[in-house]
C-alpha cells in the first residue's frame, strides 16, 4: 500500500485560503481595471490589437503545469486591458451598454453558487425567483396568468416561440418529426432578427418557407402585404402557422403594428409571437408603452432572454419535456411542479433571473421606468443635436405627420421610435454630391472607415450596416444609463472629427 499516496488522496486538492486570497486580488483588479477605469470617460473603450500581437500578448498556450498566483493576477489584469469595455459611456456598438451594480452582483453570486435551474432540490431560491420574476412580466403584458422561461437569449426565445407554435398546430411532430407534416409557413417582417430564419433552418421548417413581408419607410411590416404573404403561401400549397412580428427591430428599432397582426392571426388561426428581445422594455413606461400596443393579444413573447407564453395548459412542458426518471422523480417529497426544468430544451440552465430580481429589486418598477424614460430623452436630445449640423443625414421617415413626433424641425417631423438612431455621416467631400454616379457608392465606404479609425483610437464604438437598398449608415444605440448629454456632444463631435477628411 502507497501510504503517502493515501494521505495525498486524504487531503483536499484545492487550497481554499490560498483560492480566497486569490479571488479576492482578482476581484481587485475587476473593480479597478473594469468598473473603475472601464467607466471613466478619459480612459479608453478598447485596447485595438492585431491578432497575432494579441494572441502573443496573452500568452494563451496551455501547457503542463501550472502557473503562480501572480502570474496568475497579471492574465487577469491583461484579459481586463484587452477586451472591450462595454460598460464604458462611449460604447454604443451593440444593443446592450452600461453596469448596473446590482444586476452584476447578482451575476457574481450566481456563478458562486454555480447551480443550475432544473429542480427545486438544487435551486429552491432560483425555481421561486424564477417564477416570481416572469408572473411579474405577465402583468406587465396584461396577463394575470401563463407560462414562461428563462432562455439563454433572444434567438433562443423566438426558436422556443417556433417550436411550440408548431406544436400546437401538430402536436404529432414530437413523436413522428417531419414525416407527420406539411409544407409549413413563417412570417416575418424584412426586418426582423435573422434568428427567426435560423430558427427555421435548425427545426426543419426550410428558410425558404419563412415569407418575408415588406416594411414601410420605418421598418415596420405592413400588414396588407403580411394578408397577401399569408395567402401567396397558401397558394404554393404551404400552411402558415406562426407570424413572427417584433416590438424594437435590431437596426432601426421599429415596432410593427401588433393590434392589426393580431386581427389576422385571429383570421387565420395563427400563433402571434412578438420578438421584444430590444424593445420589451417599453413595457414598463406608461409614457412609451403604447407602441406595443395590442401586446396582450399575442401568444408568446420574448422579452430579452425570456419567453413568455399567454396559454397556461401545460404546452412548454408537454412540447419539450422528456421525464428524465434520474432528474425529474415522480415519488419527490415535494411538490413535483417545482421541478420546472422539463419546460427547457437543455437539461441544465442557467440560473438568469437573479441579476434582474435584484436590480428590479433595488431600482423598483419606478426606476426601470425612469431608464426606459431616460433613454427616449437622450435619444430625443441626440436626434436634436443631429439634425442641427451639416454632415449627418438621418435615416427614417421624415414626415408632416403629427401623430407620434421626436421632433419639431423647420416644420418637418422626424419620427425615432425607439432609441436607435440611424444615420449617415456626410464627410464634406460629398455634400452636394447626390447626384453623382459615385456618391452611393463613396458614402458606403465612408462609415467602415470612421469606424475603423475609432476602435484603432480607442475612443468610442458605434455599429454600422447597410439595410435593403440604403448603403452602409451608422447605428447609435442611447440604452446605458450612465449617458449625459456630454457624452452625445462627444459622440457628433468624434465622428465629424474621424470623418471630415474622408
Ligand atoms: C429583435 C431581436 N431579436 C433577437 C435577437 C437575438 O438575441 P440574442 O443575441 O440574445 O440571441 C436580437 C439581437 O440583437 C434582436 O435585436
């Protein structure tokens, strides 16, 4: 018998004292170098490096054995300099911005205590909170009852919406798949988010088969033509099943007419779902709720990563569920339907509504709204801004209606629903060019410049795209709330400066 190798075996392999002193030097390094500095206006938003000098930096070979403790520090401390600081004021490049300290800190004791959401057994706090979180969003809907998940994002919410859609039209494609079924139709409009077509493509259903309807100068579908989409399918001997709409489009934030979507899925006999992964949180302002009006008609919504489903017959579970006797015991000694992890599509999940309960929690409905409100105010401020200098040239519908305005400008109204902002940087080298051959052609290269010279600068980042036929323009998310109105001063000033020499 190996004695020494016993004792080893008797030892625990992990030094807690020495872990804790770690962690507690590493969360040093994530309060100065993320929050600290990865907020401050005077530090850079990113640290551009070329890939190889990157790669070569970071040192990221794994290799026999292992490294000190302040070997260690510094990896952490480097991971930190060289990523993105999305938490910065300037960062303005995806749909998402900003700290909230108390969301962080549930995300910091969710990965600490490092469960899973499954069953009540591993996760009584988690199941309750879940549960607690997702009937409070239903009463923002308008639903005093139904179902719902938590889903690891907006892709995954809307392929769940697909999923059950079409189980409730072939409760058969569980047990048969696709021999069981027809040709099936999606609809959505041209702007929706490409995970509906992903959705498509992953459950079978064809991406040729999700009929894009058009869109009006804004971006949101146009429901005559969404009636004759419907019956174009049904003509090529499809059978439509699901209209996708969406509540905050991903590039110009448009928000399509839910109350007449509704009318046709009454029609038709289709299941509505609204993709609300942006716009959802329109939800909890009074002043901006009505563009989601009709939102109590759909059948299933996702809200950021969380699908909810008005029906409350049991249809996550018995779409999804697969009775894992070793997970999901029918003789617990508790109340089984606590057990909510069958509704999933994974087995394990990971527990995200705690980082939202206790931001809820700290800020209350009022202070959610108070963000909501904020952002349209800083939107408003912006667009105000931009449209008094010379090189920007907003995009969206410019029009004499007076409906739903941003803004009063020499008698037109620029209509923003949302808090994108789209636009075109007109470097003084083309003003007045329109009508050159070229001047589509020179305009689409001038936001990937700018943009190129801004993350090499490490100033600020903000997203570009081209959309339909409108060549490569910029997109200005206003979402964080740490914004002021001197950071949307910088932002105009910073791309004048980046691009009029272009
Ligand atoms: C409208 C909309 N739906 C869905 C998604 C996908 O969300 P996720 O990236 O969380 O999968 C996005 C992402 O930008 C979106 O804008």
């Amino acid at each position: 018998m190996n004695l020494l190798a016993d004792q080893h075996l008797n030892e625990p392999l992990l030094d807690h004292r020495e872990g804790q002193l770690f962690l507690t030097e590493a969360f040093k390094v994530i309060l100065e170098e993320v929050l600290c500095k990865g907020t401050d206006v005077n530090e850079k938003v990113c640290e551009w490096r070329e890939p190889e000098e990157l790669a070569t930096l970071l040192d990221l070979e794994l290799r026999e054995y292992g490294e000190q403790q302040h070997q260690l520090l510094q990896r952490v401390r480097d991971v930190a300099k060289y990523s993105v600081k999305t938490n910065h004021p300037r960062f303005f490049n995806q749909l998402f911005a900003g700290v909230d300290y108390h969301a962080l800190t549930g995300r910091f004791l969710t990965e600490a205590l490092n469960t899973s959401q499954y069953t009540y057994e591993v996760a009584p706090v988690f199941v309750l909170m879940e549960d607690e979180v997702l009937s409070k969003l239903r009463s923002l809907v308008g639903w005093a009852q139904g179902d719902g998940i938590f889903c690891p994002g907006g892709t995954m919410s809307n392929m769940y919406a697909m999923n059950l859609a079409r189980y409730r039209a072939f409760p058969e494609v569980k047990l048969k798949g696709q021999w069981a079924l027809p040709r099936l139709a999606v609809f959505t409009s041209q702007e929706s988010h490409y995970s509906v077509m992903k959705a498509a493509a992953f459950q079978g259903i064809g991406t040729e088969n999700v009929f894009k309807v058009n869109v009006d100068d804004r971006g949101c579908m146009i429901t005559d033509d969404l009636s004759e989409k419907i019956e174009l399918a049904k003509s090529q001997g499809a059978v439509p099943f699901l209209v996708h709409a969406t509540s905050g489009t991903t590039v110009q934030g448009a928000f399509d007419p839910l109350e007449p979507i509704a009318d046709i899925c009454d029609r038709q006999g289709l299941w509505m779902h609204v993709d609300a992964a942006w716009g959802g949180s329109v939800l909890f302002s009074k002043e901006h709720r009505h563009l989601m009006r009709g939102v109590e008609r759909w059948e299933s919504g996702a809200c950021s990563g969380i699908q909810l489903l008005e029906c409350n017959f049991d249809l996550l579970k018995r779409c999804h569920s697969a009775d894992a006797t070793y997970l999901f015991q029918q003789d617990k000694f508790y109340d089984m339907s606590l057990d909510t992890g069958d509704k999933s599509i994974q087995c394990g999940r990971k527990v995200d509504c705690l980082k939202l309960w206790l931001m809820w929690k700290a800020v209350g409905s009022q202070g959610l709204e108070e963000r909501v409100d904020r952002a349209f105010a800083h939107t408003r401020y912006l667009v105000e801004k931009m449209m008094k200098r010379e090189g920007f040239q907003l995009i969206g519908k410019v029009s004499h209606c007076f409906i739903k305005c941003i803004l009063t400008y020499s008698s037109l109204i620029f209509i923003s629903p949302f808090v994108n902002v789209c636009f075109w940087f007109i470097p003084p080298s083309l003003r007045g060019k329109e009508n050159s051959p070229d001047y589509q052609d020179r305009l689409s290269k001038v936001a990937p410049v700018i943009k190129e010279r801004m993350i090499k600068q490490g100033t600020m980042m903000v997203g570009y795209q081209p959309l339909g036929g409108r060549v490569n323009f910029f997109r200005m998310i206003v979402i964080s709330p740490q914004l002021s109105y001197q950071d949307m001063t910088f932002f105009l000033d910073e791309i004048e400066r980046l691009g009029n020499n272009l």
